[in-house]
C-alpha cells in the first residue's frame, strides 16, 4: 500500500547541510492504523510532508500502491496540527468541508451527502453555517477531520492532530479517529509525539531515532482490538507497551542514522518557516 | 436593556454628529458678520449651495465627474490587483519589478497630468488614465504584500487536496490576502477623489473641478466655496459607502481578529 525505501531529506543551506532524514524504510499495509513517534525535533513533519508529496526528498522514493509520490497523490488526505492555519477562515464549516470535493464533480447530490455524512461523525451536524474561528480548537480539528473524511481517501496522514487541543477533547478525538478507521475502511498513518497517543491509537508503532532519522523500532501494539480511555488505558499490557516506547523514546535520543559522528544540527531548532525555507532554496539551486 | 441599548445609540449618534456641528456652528458665527469679499457668511454659502447645486446641474457636473472616478477608480483595481498577484506569487518577477514600481509610485501624479494630455488629449480618457495612474499604486503594493503573507499551511492543505490554479486563486490567494486588498483600495479612493478634482481643472468642459474653477475664475466665491463643500460630502458618502461595503466583504476578518483578541 503505501512504501518508504531509504528516504532521506537533506535541507540545503547557504552555509551548512542539514540531513534530517537519513534513511527510513518500512511498509503501512491498506487498513492499517500506524501510529509514528518519535522524540521531538526528529523529522516526524519533513517525513509526513515528503509522504504527502508537499516535500521532495534528498534520496530514496514513496510509493503509494506501487506508483511513487512526486506530488499530492488523489487518494491522500493531510490533518495538519494547526487547525487554525489549515481551515479557510472566510468560508463556514459547510463550504470548508465541500470544498476540495468540487473538483471531484460528483453532482450536487452526492456532495451534500458526503458533506452530511462527515459532519454527522465528527459531531457538528449543527454547525454547518459557523465560521471556524467561532469554533473552540477542538471543534476546529473536528471540521479538518471532517474535510479529510468526506474527500474519501484511501490514506490519511495526520500530523500531530491532537497536540494543541486539551486533554479531554484529546481523548475524545482519539476515540473519533479510532471509529473513523474501523467504519471507513481508511489506511491512517498518526504522527505523534505523545507516547501514550501511540500506544493507544495504533496496531503497529513505527519509533523513530533523533535526527539525521532512521527506524528505531517496528512495534507491533498487541492489545485488543476494542480499546476505550478506562479499560484500555489502566491494563498492564497498555502499561507494559508504554514503558517499552518510553524506554525506546529514551535510548532513541542519544541514538541517529550516524552515532558515533558528533552531533549534527538539530533540525528542531529550525522553525517551520526556516526549514520551508531551506527546502526553497534547495530547489532552486 | 433597551434603554441602555437606546442610550449606547444616541452616544455613538453624538459622538460622530458632534465634532462636524460644533465646526459648522464655529464656522457659521465666525462668519456671520463677515464683510470680506473672500470669506462670505456660512448662511450666504449654503443658500447659494441650494441654488447652484440644481438637479440640471448634477447632472451636467456631478455625474460626469462620478463616472470618470468610478472607471479609473474600478481599472485601478482591476489592474492593480491583477498586476499584484502576478509579483506577489512570483519571486522572480517581485525582484525584477520591484524597484521600478517604486520609483514609479514616487512620482506624484499630478504632475503626470500635463504628460498624459500629450498623448491621450484633454478627454475623458485622459482624466480616467490619471486616476488610473495615482491610485492603482497602494493597491498593487498591498495587494503584493497580501499574497506574500499567505499561510504556509492553508498553502500546503491547498495541495494536497489539489486544489490548484484558478479554484486556488480564487478561494485561497485572493481571499487571503482581501483585508490587505480593502486597505489598498481604501487608500486608493481618497487619492482617486484628488486626481478627479485636479484632472479636470486643468483641462475640462464640465465636471466637478471644472466647477469649482470657474466660479473662482468668475469671483463668484460663495458658489466655489458651496462646490467645495459639495466635494467633502461626496467624499464622505463615497467613504461610508466603502466602509458598508467592506464591513460585508471582510466580515470574517472582524470576526477572526475579535475571536484572537478574546479567547
């Protein structure tokens, strides 16, 4: 389904390199909900964007059923963290859920059905006229969920969804996401940097080394397939996987594609913008 | 309730009648005994503004004046918006074309005036590409800046749901760069109001300017002074008009700001 080979980024800058990723490879079957985290500043948003096909990688390919990323693939969804950047502002949550769908021309019916649909299970089948910014954060990632569930894709990305909404809300959008992949049948791939998050979330968790990045560990998430905040949260298997990631989280912080070489410049000092930047100039040279 | 809402009405109907009455009743007593032939009495003036400013008269004057402001006022947007989304979207282009623009946007134009009749004539063609030529300015340059301040991403949200060229013009770039837009345009029609006045005293049959000139010419002072207190209304009417129009085409910006200034 969707295939990482030896991906590597490299952002090119006037005086210095910085290799943020070194060389990833693993594999996300269709139907799978892979969680991905890894300590911050180690690439998670450059690898989502290079999967996205928003970035161009240094080395290595992203194929998605076989045919490789170069740009935004039709099937893929992207849920960005900053809900507030990624919602149109001047549109209400009705336009900003059916608009990425207009291109598809699939007739007005089926539009608002779709549009209906994505609303009704996020739960703001009441909000179709509000604006975004009237909205609290949570609701405002409920619609970009919304957007993304009513576009039909076979993959979703997420990039840290959940990390700028409070706690309680956070659990009930993990609980959202988790029925969203059982009733749509979607490939999901969660970023996250929240250890618990991944444990929770996922069937497998992809634990990613500090930059410049390589795979630290595949972990298959052994717990049953019906998972709630309580149950789920307190049992020792939950408690036994967590303290694993942890652990590998730990170990992956002094640990990269090159750990004998000295430490390289951490890509997380670079400011989104920066990078962008980066990369920028990296194409036009 | 309703009485507060009743008093918070007739305070903000003070407020902004206040400050105008309290200038026309200083204006209205310093010269009510005013023997000076240049200075005539406030009552004079607004007697004659009655008399001159005839419905035949708007129509000769008034409404040619009007419709070569809102011709160069409407190509000036066309063309400064246009213009600005091409050097706000390229990197290349802005570096080519920005030290021109600015050299352009330094020259005053009314001083183009006597060019611009060179080769356009003393038509109404002349007196639109004049406006056109003063007022497309803060409105490419705001334009450019609006486009540049894009998100990064809502850009990359765009993408990735291939929403892509005119469907991502229309609903991503102009829609986000509109409030700096609006700010150009508002700039714009001051600026476009002067170059009308202007243009047409220099070279006119009829219009507003060509008005006002005449009677100075004439010494018909008081009717000049009732022209230009004429023009201070139709720059205000115009101005609340923008403001109506804006308050509809940036309600979400207002919103927006309101919602981030209160949490």
């Amino acid at each position: 389904m969707l295939d990482v080979r030896n991906l590597q980024k490299i952002y090119t800058g006037r005086n210095r390199n910085v290799e943020a990723l070194r060389n990833l490879t693993f594999h996300i079957g269709a139907g799978e909900l892979v969680c991905l985290v890894g300590p911050s500043g180690c690439g998670k948003t450059t690898l989502l964007k290079c999967m996205a096909g928003l970035l161009t990688p240094t080395g290595g390919e992203v194929t998605l059923d076989g045919h490789p990323v170069t740009g935004p693939p039709p099937g893929m969804a992207v849920v960005f963290q900053e809900y507030g950047r990624s919602l149109f502002a001047w549109m209400n949550v009705r336009d900003n859920v059916a608009l990425p769908l207009r291109r598809k021309k699939l007739g007005k019916t089926r539009e608002k059905e779709l549009v209906d649909h994505a609303l009704e299970v996020v739960g703001l089948a009441d909000a179709h006229q509000a604006y975004p910014w009237q909205l609290s954060g949570g609701m405002q990632q409920r619609v970009a969920i919304a957007r993304a569930v009513a576009f039909e894709p076979k993959v979703l990305l997420m990039d840290e969804p959940f990390a700028a909404v409070d706690a309680q809300t956070r659990a009930e959008l993990e609980d959202l996401i988790r029925h969203l992949w059982r009733e749509l049948g979607v490939t999901v791939l969660f970023v996250t940097h929240d250890i618990d998050e991944a444990v929770y979330l996922g069937q497998r968790t992809i634990i990613l080394s500090t930059s410049p990045t390589v795979v630290q560990e595949d972990l298959t998430i052994d717990l049953p397939d019906e998972r709630d905040q309580l149950h789920t949260r307190s049992s020792t298997r939950f408690a036994e996987l967590r303290a694993h990631v942890y652990e590998q989280i730990q170990r992956a912080k002094h640990h990269n594609g090159d750990a004998e070489a000295p430490k390289d410049d951490d890509p997380d000092t670079l400011t989104d913008d920066r990078s962008h930047d980066l990369a920028v100039q990296n194409t036009e040279s | 309730m309703i009485r507060t809402t009743v008093l918070t009405a007739a305070r903000r109907v003070l407020l902004v009648l206040g400050m105008p009455a309290v200038l026309f009743a200083v204006w209205w007593f310093a010269t009510a005994d005013s023997t000076d032939f240049y200075v005539p009495p406030l009552a004079t003036i607004l007697q004659k503004f009655g008399e001159v400013w005839t419905v035949e008269r708007l129509l000769s004057d008034v409404v040619p004046s009007l419709i070569r402001l809102v011709a160069g006022y409407l190509l000036a947007v066309v063309v400064g918006v246009g213009l600005g989304l091409v050097v706000g979207m390229s990197r290349v282009v802005r570096d080519v074309l920005e030290p021109v623009l600015e050299l352009f946007r330094a020259i005053p134009p009314p001083v183009l005036v006597p060019v611009i009749m060179l080769f356009a004539g003393i038509g109404d063609t002349m007196k639109v590409i004049v406006i056109v030529s003063g007022c497309m300015w803060p409105i490419l340059l705001n334009t450019v800046e609006g486009v540049r301040a894009g998100d990064e991403v809502l850009s990359d949200t765009c993408r990735s749901y291939g929403i892509t060229g005119v469907a991502r013009l229309r609903h991503l770039v102009l829609r986000s760069a509109s409030p700096q837009i609006v700010t150009g345009m508002r700039q714009a029609l001051s600026i476009a109001i002067i170059l009308m006045v202007i243009s047409e005293m220099f070279a006119a049959i009829n219009g507003l300017g060509f008005t006002i000139v005449q009677f100075q010419r004439s010494f018909a002072i008081p009717e000049m002074w009732s022209g230009v207190l004429l023009l201070g209304l139709l720059g205000f009417a115009l101005s609340l008009l923008f403001r109506f129009a804006e308050n509809r085409v940036l309600a979400w910006y207002h919103g927006l700001r309101r919602a981030q200034r209160n949490p």
